[in-house]
C-alpha cells in the first residue's frame, strides 16, 4: 500500500493541466515530471534502505545520460522552437524512461507502471512544450 501511494503521489505531481495549457505549462510539467521520477527511483530505494537499488538508478541515470549526450553531439537537429540543436534525442524522455524502468525492476508494477506513465506524459508533454519532435521522443524512450 505505501508503494501505491508513493507511486500516485508521483504521478501526480506530473498530471497534466487543462488542454488549453500553453507552451511554457507544458515545458514546466515535463521538467516537474521528470525530475520527479528521477528523484523518486534514487529516492525511494534510499528510504528503504535498498542501497543497491539506489545505486542502480543512479548509475542507470548516469548511463541513460551519456548515450543520450553524445547522441545530442552526433546528431545536431534543431529544435521545433528553434532554440539550439539539441532536439535529438530527448534528454528528458530518456532520463524519465531510464527512472522508469529502474523503478519497475526495484518496486514492481506497482509503482513501475504508473512510473511509466509519467515517462510517457514527459514525452507527450515535451512535444507540446515544442522542444522535441516525436521521433525525438521516441528515440529517447528507446534509449
């Protein structure tokens, strides 16, 4: 039960707002959302005392992070918003979908499917925020 709530807190804090939100509302809730997760699958296995959970996240975090910056070196491609060329792949999608996975290995379904349903909305939301295409997204899920 404590996973549960943990777990629907967390989906929570990432729940997207009204459809008429705006490009920086949905920029703001993938940030939200993902940050979230990656703090919770290094966070809730610390709290637990599963120092070997924690330590996967975080070195799972650290991995999904450097493919995906030397993807974002090797493959230049302009933002939809036009403000840098780093829109492949999504830094934020991969690093959500790395928590992700992390959590469902560690926690179960539980907590790892509504964890993945928050990397999926970080994804739907980083499309919307125009900052990624969603081959961009899907890339970064891939990842």
């Amino acid at each position: 039960m404590k996973r549960t709530a943990l777990a629907a807190c967390a989906l929570a804090l990432a729940a997207p707002g009204p459809a008429f939100a705006g490009v920086e509302a949905w920029k703001t809730a993938s940030d939200v959302g993902a940050y979230s997760l990656i703090a919770f699958s290094i966070g809730l296995p610390a709290l637990e005392g599963d120092r070997a959970g924690a330590l996967q996240a975080a070195g799972s975090f650290g991995a999904t992070s450097l493919v995906t910056e030397g993807l974002k070196q090797a493959f230049p491609k302009t933002r939809p918003d036009g403000s840098d060329r780093k829109s492949f792949p999504s830094g934020h999608t991969s690093r959500s979908f790395s928590a992700a996975a992390s959590l469902m290995n560690r926690q179960g379904a539980s907590v790892g499917v509504p964890a993945f349903l928050v990397a999926g909305f970080v994804g739907l939301a980083r499309v919307e925020g125009k900052k990624h295409y969603w081959t961009d997204v899907l890339a970064g899920a891939a990842i």
